[in-house]
C-alpha cells in the first residue's frame, strides 16, 4: 500500500522511470560510411593563367604563297603586321576588323596598289612613304588624329583615300595627290573646308558628312561631282556656293538645319540626285532648269501646305521622291495619307518610287511549294 502522504501518481512516475529508460545516443559512423562520405569526390586541375585575349599571326595562323597577288582577312584578330617579307608580289592587302595599332613591316611590298586596314587601331599614318604604286588607301575606322605625314608620301597614282571615322581636325598633307578621284574624311573633327581643296583637280567626290561645318565656303575642285555634307551645321544658304559648285550632280546636304531654297540653287543644272532631308524647309520650290534632277529627298522638314507638292511637275526627270513625315504627309491618318499620295502622283504621273515604296512593279514568288511543309513554332 502507498504512503497516505505520498501524493498520487507518485509511484507511478517511479515505476515509469524504471521501465522506460532513455535510449543511449548512436553511436558515431565508421569513417567512410557517412553520407559526406560515401559522396564522390571531385578533385580540379589548378586554373591557367590568363594571358589576355588571343591574337593570330600573318604567316604562321593566316597563310599566303610567294606568288599571291592577294591577302585579304578579316575579323581576323590580327595585333601586329609582320611575316610580309614574301609578300613581293601582293598588290592588295586587306586586313578589315582586326587589332593592328601600327603600320609596320611592309618595306619588301613595294608592289602594292591597295592598302586597306579599315577598322583596326592605327593612332599614326606613317612607314607608308615606299608604296609608290598606291591607287587605294583605307584608313578608316581608326583612332587617327593627323594625317599631316601623307605629305611626305609621293603617291603619284592615288586616287582614292578613305580617312572616316577617325580623330582628325584638319585636312592636311592630301593637296599633292593630283590623280585623286576621291577623297572621304567623313565623321571626324574637322569645322571648315580648307581652301586647298581647289588644287585637287581630279576630285570627283569629296565627303564630308558627320562634321561641325558651319559654312559653305569652299575652293572647290573643278571636277567635283559628288559633294556630301551631310549632318554637319549649316544654317545659312550662301549664293557663291552655287557658283562655285555648278558642275555638281549629287548633293548631300540632310539633317543640317537650313531654310528655303534659294533662287541660286537653279545654277545646279546638272543635278541629278539631291538630298535635303531633316531640315527646317517649308516649301516646295519649283527649278525649270534642273531639267536633270531624278531623286529629290526632303523627308523630315516643316512643309505644311499640300499644295507645295504641285510645284514638283517642273523636274521633268523627277523618278523617285522622298516626303513623308513632313505635317502634310498626315502620318498615321489614313485619309490623309491617301490625300498625299494623290497630290504627289497628279504632280508627277510617271512617278517610279514615293518614300520607301515602289510604284507599279509586281513582285513575283518563285517556289517549288516546299515551304508549305515547314513546321512552325508552338506552344506546349
């Protein structure tokens, strides 16, 4: 019998302690058998030291034959100009794309006729001076800021020099090269036209887009024909320009901010193509005497008036125009539109392409009908 004093449940709290006793811990895993363990172990080479990007070699990765009149590469990953030596019978050299910082180890290649090393990492025009018989130099694309050393460079036969896209402030060092056809300094840092220009007496095409010319004061070559002055800063028509250039048959003049035509722009009368694109123009002005003229773009300007559009009948060659996005044109208005392109087609009935649509061809698909069996992209 249980003690009065105890209190209930007391002994079975002793008798649940005696017969329950607390399992002992588990015991430790044998080494091996854990799951960390029993894990395969991966053990990784140490890393490579990192030399930087690879570049290819001329001659050892890029390969030519003594008698190759031909080397052309490109994104070719090329640092350095060397192995040329055997190169004696190469008349053109072409190395778009790649890496090349100087101009260097060409004295064996006298014969070459085109140098082209567009898009590279050139700072210099220099070790040039031997290649005589240069007809084409290509230099664009690089991080030139001279090109004031060409002057020393006797290239009696060059006739094409491509200079875009770089850092140069002035044209300098090109006034000798009488037999220059061409000349392209687009997208650089020059402000004004140098008055050497005139010496050029065989430049046909002189481009300088992508500027921060603000006049039309130019010498101009006698026998220039393609004038770009795209995208620069002219805000003012000058009349002696139009005397100067009367020989011109394309003029690039869009995204510049300049006004209305004015009455000397009819002394072009060999103007063939002429763009006039995202200016402040407000009219349409008529020119009897560009009896030539074939391509007239003035998109993106401020002409209103739709009425303007009937002056377009006095280009009797007129093939293919570009207006759109001026407020007449009504963009996005149906109604509009179609009104537009009415007005333009009674202008100028014979019309063959309005802004970027061709009139009246037909476009025919050839196809053997397997195109039909191709199967599309679904959803799951």
């Amino acid at each position: 019998m249980a003690d009065e004093n105890e209190r209930p449940g007391t002994a079975m709290s002793v008798d649940q302690e005696g017969d329950d006793e607390a399992p002992p811990p588990p015991a430790p895993h044998e080494a091996g058998r854990g799951p960390s363990e029993r894990r395969a172990r991966v053990t990784l080479p140490p890393p490579e030291e990192d030399h930087g990007p690879t570049f290819y070699r001329i001659g050892i990765d890029y390969t030519y034959e003594p008698q190759d009149t031909e080397f052309i590469v490109q994104c070719g990953r090329i640092k350095k100009l060397e192995n040329l030596e055997g190169g004696v019978n190469l008349k053109n050299l072409t190395l778009i794309a790649s890496c090349i910082e100087k101009i260097e180890n060409l004295d064996s290649n006298v014969n070459l006729e085109h140098l082209e090393l567009y898009q590279n990492l050139l700072k210099k025009v220099d070790n040039i001076s031997h290649l005589t018989k240069l007809t084409n130099l290509d230099l664009s694309f690089n991080k030139i800021r001279s090109c004031e050393s060409l002057g020393s460079c006797q290239f009696e036969n060059l006739e094409r020099l491509y200079l875009s896209s770089n850092k140069i402030s002035d044209i300098e060092g090109v006034f000798h090269f009488k037999k220059l056809t061409l000349l392209e300094f687009g997208s650089n840092r020059i402000r004004a036209m140098p008055l050497e220009l005139g010496q050029l007496v065989n430049l046909q095409q002189l481009w300088l887009g992508k500027k921060k010319i603000t006049s039309f004061s130019i010498s101009p070559p006698p026998a220039l024909r393609h004038l770009s002055l795209q995208n620069n800063r002219l805000e003012v028509w000058e009349p002696s320009f139009f005397q100067n250039v009367s020989g011109l048959t394309h003029l690039y003049l869009g995204h510049n901010n300049l006004p209305d035509l004015p009455d000397e722009f009819s002394l072009l009368t060999d103007l063939k193509e002429v763009d006039l694109a995202k200016n402040v123009i407000t009219l349409v002005r008529p020119f009897p005497k560009l009896k030539n003229l074939e391509e007239l773009w003035m998109n993106d300007n401020q002409i209103t008036d739709l009425t303007e559009v009937q002056n377009l009948a006095s280009y009797p060659a007129l093939r293919t125009i570009y207006l759109e996005r001026n407020p007449m044109h009504g963009l996005g208005d149906e109604a509009s539109e179609a009104r537009y392109k009415d007005a333009i087609l009674q202008a100028v009935p014979h019309l063959f392409q309005l802004d970027a649509v061709r009139l009246g061809s037909k476009i025919k698909i050839i196809s053997d009908g397997t195109e039909t069996r191709v199967k599309g992209i679904r959803k799951r």
